[in-house]
C-alpha cells in the first residue's frame, strides 16, 4: 500500500476524504482539533490542554517545526500533499519530487513576482516592492487619486493587510518584505481549478468571504465561502451572472496554463464596475475543499490525487448551494460543548481560544440559498451566545 502524507496547518478534511481511499496514511497538522480523525502515523504541534490557553496563531506558528517533526514522515512517504501552511519550496528537491500538486510556486508565491508575470497578460492591480514605510508614504503622496494596500511579498489567508491612508502609523515587521498594492474595491470571488497535466479545468466559482464583509471594518482576514456562483450568492445585485462565471472561467484556466497548475488549486478575484481584477493564485488545496466536497458529492482528495496522476476525472454539477464561515472567538473563552451538528474544527473541550483566534468553522449545505444562510446564521448566534456564556478574564 503506498503511504501518503498530510502536512500543514489543519489536516482534519482531507484526513476524512484520505481516510475513504487505499492509502496507508500519515498526517502532520499544526492544530489538533477535537474532530480530527486520530490515525496510527500522526503528529501535533500544539497540543491542547484543560484551562491552558491555545494561543495567538501568528506568534506560534513555523512552518520549519512541521517539517522539522515530520523528517521521518517525509522519508517514509511515497506522496506528500502540502495544505495551507506549507509551500512546496520548502522541501528539498529530492523531496519535492514526492509532491502531488504544484512543485514550482516561485513566482506564485512571492507577490511581486507574481505581478511581474501577470501584468502584460491579465487585469491585476498597480504593484510596488518597498523597502520601508516611508517609500509607500511618498508612492501613494504622488498618485493621491489611487488608495493602497500593504501586504507582505509572502502570505495567505488575508493577514497582515494594511490599508494605507493620512492616519497610518504602523510599522513593518523586521526581516519582512512588503508590497504596496493598488487598492482595489469590489466583490471578493475565487475560482477553484482541477489541473493535470493534459488539462486545466474550473471545476466551481464561489464567493470569497473576508471579515470585512461582515464588519466593514478593512480587515481582510479569510472567513469562508459560498458556492456556486449566482445571483444569489453573490451577495449584491449584478448585470450578467453567466458572463461574470465564464470571464472567472476562462481566465483561470488561462492562468493555470501559464503557472501549469496541478490538482486542486485557486484563483482569488475581485470584481468592480471596471472588471474582474486577479489577487492571488493559491497553488495548494483551498478553503474550499470541503463545500466543493459537499456541492459536487465528490471526494476532492481523490479528485485532486487523480488530476497530479494526469488520470481521467469526471467532475459533477453541482447538486446544492455550500456555506463555509470560520467564526473568530468573540472574547477569551473557555470552550464548552455546543450542540449543533453543522461545525467542525473544534477546540478540545476546556481550552482557552483568545479573542480573535479562529474559534470554530460553520459548514453546511442546502438546496434552497435563503435557507442555508438562515441555518448560518443561527449557528453563528448560537455559537457566539454560547461562547461570551464562557468568557475568560484576559490576563
């Protein structure tokens, strides 16, 4: 039996979607959620504890302690899939062989890089490399016209994004590099990609949700997802729905080709009046996995398994819509249970989340879109009602 390895920052879907497949298994994963499938070959970062605290994400995590943890897993393994968390550049080439996904991010990841390809060829916004906050003061003085975004040359998820403006006086993290970027309003979308070697194929388009569509507050932090694209889950009132999906269509499929994408992999959006802007490529599996999972009735590790094996895939319609919303902890809490049956990724019952850190994911599905956001939105007031019930004096 060959012998497939899991690593990154949360492993627990696709530990559920491998468990369904012929693959003796491995799985390092940063957090260790209460719902996470235990295997015999597994291996933890943080480990939670009864009244101890779990921490802030962004101060504790490494990406080295997964790997360095995981060189005997990594030896042992006759595949690897790197998630969210880890870059395929981390391994050494021999080991990189091993991945199944996208090998070369290069110039994916790095931000600048990725303006510099995609620039001549695709609608992305006005991109600068900095040294220091001073220079993106003095850019963004001389076209007053046009706002920006800071943003490090290296990063998902929506951390770390500063809005610059008259008022702003924060600083860069040393031995960070940043990009100023073109502020760009408008709806945020993603498309997520099926790539083999033979073909590129969008397989769904969603709606992309950050803090700031629930708060208005120019945090741009991943929250979830809504799919498929329509008229209504688009969440505003728009022209040509068709057009917006084959544009999102077409235009990642092109940018696939370009980076030669494989697997499951993303393309993050945003669409205005003057068009469809491209953000990011994630050349990993995306948030999304588990409402695609749930939309096309499919296994999406399977999915993607097959497609960096360049075998035949057929991919369904969708036969619902999908709801994924991760809930940050309202207030420092102690985690008690909550009887809902449509959340996952779970602290361990008596831990500590600090105000802030992701707390839990809502993920459900429904063939009507008026009634799954109404079952979203009750497990939100339930969820944080039962949470501020167990709120924990900050120390």
């Amino acid at each position: 039996m060959e012998k497939l390895l899991l690593i990154g920052i949360n492993t627990r879907s696709m530990l559920n979607s491998a468990l369904k497949l012929d693959y003796e298994l491995y799985s390092t994963s940063y957090f260790s959620t209460l719902d996470t499938p235990e295997i015999k070959n597994q291996k933890i970062i943080l480990e939670e504890h009864d009244d101890e605290s779990s921490g802030v994400f962004e101060d504790q995590f490494d990406s080295s302690n997964i790997l360095e943890i995981s060189k005997d897993f990594i030896d042992e393994a006759d595949y690897i899939i790197p998630i969210s968390g880890i870059s395929p550049s981390d391994f050494s080439k021999k080991d990189r062989k091993k991945i199944l996904g996208t090998k070369d991010v290069s110039k994916i990841e790095d931000k600048f890089k990725f303006y510099n390809e995609m620039k001549e060829e695709f609608n992305v916004p006005e991109t600068f490399f900095i040294n220091d906050v001073d220079e993106a003061v003095e850019i963004s003085k001389n076209k007053p016209n046009t706002q920006y975004i800071l943003k490090p040359v290296k990063g998902s998820g929506g951390y770390n994004i500063k809005l610059l403006n008259n008022e702003s006086t924060f600083q860069l993290n040393d031995g960070e590099k940043y990009i100023l970027q073109e502020y760009v309003e408008g709806i945020n979308l993603s498309s997520s990609i099926l790539g083999s070697k033979d073909s590129k194929k969008t397989i769904m388009n969603s709606r992309l949700l950050t803090e700031n569509d629930f708060k208005n507050n120019n945090s741009y932090i991943y929250i979830g997802n809504i799919l498929p694209l329509t008229n209504e889950s688009i969440l505003t009132k728009v022209r040509d729905i068709d057009k917006i999906n084959n544009n999102m269509i077409e235009t990642s499929e092109n940018i696939s080709r370009k980076f030669d994408l494989m697997g499951s992999c993303g393309v993050d959006y945003i669409l205005n009046e003057k068009g469809l802007y491209v953000i990011e490529v994630n050349p990993r599996i995306q948030g999304t996995f588990e409402c695609i999972e749930k939309s096309l009735q499919m296994n999406m590790l399977d999915a993607h398994i097959k497609s960096c094996l360049n075998k035949e895939l057929e991919i369904p319609k969708a036969k619902c819509y999908s709801y994924k919303k991760i809930i940050y902890s309202p207030c420092r809490n102690k985690y008690e249970k909550i009887d809902l049956d449509n959340i996952y990724d779970l602290p361990h019952i008596g831990t500590i989340t600090e105000k802030s850190e992701p707390l839990l994911t809502i993920i459900d599905k429904d063939s009507d879109f008026n009634r799954l956001c109404k079952k979203i939105d009750y497990s939100s007031k339930v969820v944080n009602n039962e949470t501020k019930k167990h709120q924990q004096d900050v120390l």
